[in-house]
C-alpha cells in the first residue's frame, strides 16, 4: 500500500483524508460553466422587463390598427395614461373610457407591473412630442395625423426601448436604444 491510497484501518479497509487535486478542479470547473450561463439571465432581467413590454405595447398597437380598419365610422387609438404607468385602446372621440374586448367585455387597458404586464414592474412608456398621448389610426391602418414617425419609448432604470409607428402605413417597428 502506498500513501496515495489513504491509511488502512485494522480491518483492512482504508479512507482517504483529502480530496485530489483533479478532483477539486473538476468541482471548480462545473461551479464555473454554472456561473458562465447564470450571471447573464440575472444581469439581463432588467431588459427583459422593457422587451416584454415593448412586445405586449406591439401587440396593442397592432390590435388597434386593425381594430380601427374594421370600424371605420370609429376613430380607435392608443391612449397612454398620463403616468405613464400603462395604456388603452380608446375611442379617441372619448379618450378617458377604454373599449371593450369583444369576447370578454373587459376594458382594453393594461397597467405595467399589473396583470398581463405583469412582467414590466418599474417600466414606463413615453410619447413624443409629436404624437403626445394618443395615437390614432385612421380607416386605412395609418396613423390620422401625418408627419415624421412617432416614436413611443419605454424604459426602466437601466434599459430603453422605443417603438416606431410609420405614419402613412401605419407600419409598427421596435428599435433597440441600448
């Protein structure tokens, strides 16, 4: 028996005092390859509230844009609340009252933090100058008021997204800010 088998006992059976070398390093390695994928999903939780709310304000802008194509005598847009907390699909003749879904009869709002945006706690929404609040689409998937694209950003503490909506089309385009 040598010394790198460990010590033998009276029964003949022996136990080792440490850990080898190879041992350790491989223990260090797995440690590292789960360091390696962990600390990205923690550092990107920040801008993944901005993209899933940019991706939920997409799909509302997108559901008023259709909304107002098939309820022309209607004009439908998107309202941002004056906090800029949230938002709804409104009738831009009564801006102050959300539409209803179809299906649901529930208003056609969201506050971020709360429900479906749930997942953007701490994220607000910003019109520019040229669009303000609301956004209102015309008959034919446009924007009512023509002019530059209207940019809508939404941001958290660290990250910054904006939403381009085209205002002849209507044609709606997230941008990266970072």
């Amino acid at each position: 028996m040598n010394a790198r088998d460990g010590i033998a006992n009276t029964d003949g059976t022996t136990h080792r005092r440490a850990f080898t070398l190879v041992e350790l390093m491989v223990v260090v390695a797995i440690l590292m390859t789960m360091a390696m994928f962990t600390i990205p999903m923690i550092q990107d939780g920040r801008s993944s509230g901005v993209n899933a709310a940019a991706g939920i304000l997409q799909s509302d802008l997108e559901r008023a844009q259709v909304m107002a194509m098939s309820h022309p005598d209607k004009r439908v847009g998107l309202q941002i609340d004056a906090d800029g907390g949230g938002w709804s699909i409104v009738d831009a003749d009564f801006p102050s009252t959300p539409l209803l879904d179809e299906f649901s009869g529930a208003p056609i709002s969201i506050r971020l933090g709360k429900g479906r945006g749930q997942v953007a706690d701490g994220v607000q929404i910003q019109g520019d100058e040229a669009s303000g609040n609301l956004l209102v689409f015309g008959a034919l998937g446009g924007l009512e008021l023509p002019g530059n694209p209207r940019l809508l950003t939404l941001r958290n503490e660290s990250h910054e997204r904006s939403l381009r909506v085209s205002p002849a089309t209507g044609w709606i385009s997230i941008v990266q800010v970072d």
